[in-house]
C-alpha cells in the first residue's frame, strides 16, 4: 500500500511540475520584402538580393500559441501578417521606370500544425536557468493565406482581383 502510495505522489507531483510549461505563447515582429521585377538597379536584372530596394521593407508581425500534449508532441496555431511592395518608379533602368507599374499586397496567414520534438537540450550554457535551449522537430499542419494585390494608378490603389 505505502509503495503505491508513493509512485501515485511522485506521478503527480511530476505531471504538476510538467503542466507549468505546458502552454506557450509569444509575438512576432520581422520584415517583410519583395523580391522580383520590380524595381532594382540599372541592368536588367541580377541574381538574388542584390535587386531587392530595401526602403521598401515593412513591418511583418505575428503570434502564436502553443500547447504541449505531452514532452515531445505539441500543438502550434498562430497568425501572421506582412506587407510586401513594389515600384518602378525606384529602378535606374530606364526599361522599368518607362514601364510604370507598382503594386503592394497585404499578407494574412493563419495557421495550424503539429510539432513533433526529435531531441531538446534544454539547458544548452550550463547555467541552471533555462536560458538558452535547443529544439529539433519536425511538424505538420495546415495554413490559409488571404492576400488582395492592388495597383496604384494616378495616386489611386485599385484592387486587382
């Protein structure tokens, strides 16, 4: 009797020590940037970021939340949001500013997904508090973006839908 006594006290004081670190939830915030024809520098094009125009950079931001169904399987859902944008007008490439186009979209993501934990360190500087840790996963799940391209014609953004 005191043995089961016992494993049933040390099994709940476990799951209760467990439960604190359970639920997790934060914010995001980043940027967000086009990458394409649009813009860029002289020539006609060149590879990767290089005719990327950082001013046109803005604020992406998100949240999410995430619950842990047991140390290596958790739950994850967030949103996302980011506007990306683009403009000949900024191009030294007389083709590009001839041309005259410019267009900015509105991002929304939502989003659900499963995440699978492979291996955890969790106390990854030795400093006894957690600080620093390390996570490897793999996850699945399902997401929805909702996104509405408009153009600017004569100071005017019209839908392109």
């Amino acid at each position: 009797m005191k043995r089961t006594l016992l494993t049933a006290t040390i099994a709940l004081f476990t799951l209760t020590l467990s439960a604190q670190y359970r639920i997790d939830w934060g914010f995001k915030l980043g940027g967000a940037n086009y990458l394409g024809e649009m813009g860029g520098d002289d020539g006609t094009r060149r590879d990767f970021v290089y005719d990327m125009k950082l001013n046109q950079t803005n604020v992406s931001a998100g949240a999410f939340f995430r619950y842990r169904l047991t140390q290596k399987v958790a739950f994850n859902t967030g949103f996302n949001y980011g506007r990306i944008q683009g403009s000949d007008a900024l191009s030294q490439n007389p083709g590009r500013v001839g041309r005259n186009l410019s267009f900015r979209n509105d991002l929304f993501e939502l989003y659900a997904r499963a995440d699978i934990y492979l291996y955890s360190i969790y106390d990854l500087g030795h400093r006894r508090g957690n600080r620093w840790a390390f996570h490897s996963y793999v996850f699945m799940g399902v997401a929805g973006v909702y996104h509405n391209p408009k153009a600017e014609l004569d100071g005017v953004w019209h839908d392109l839908r």
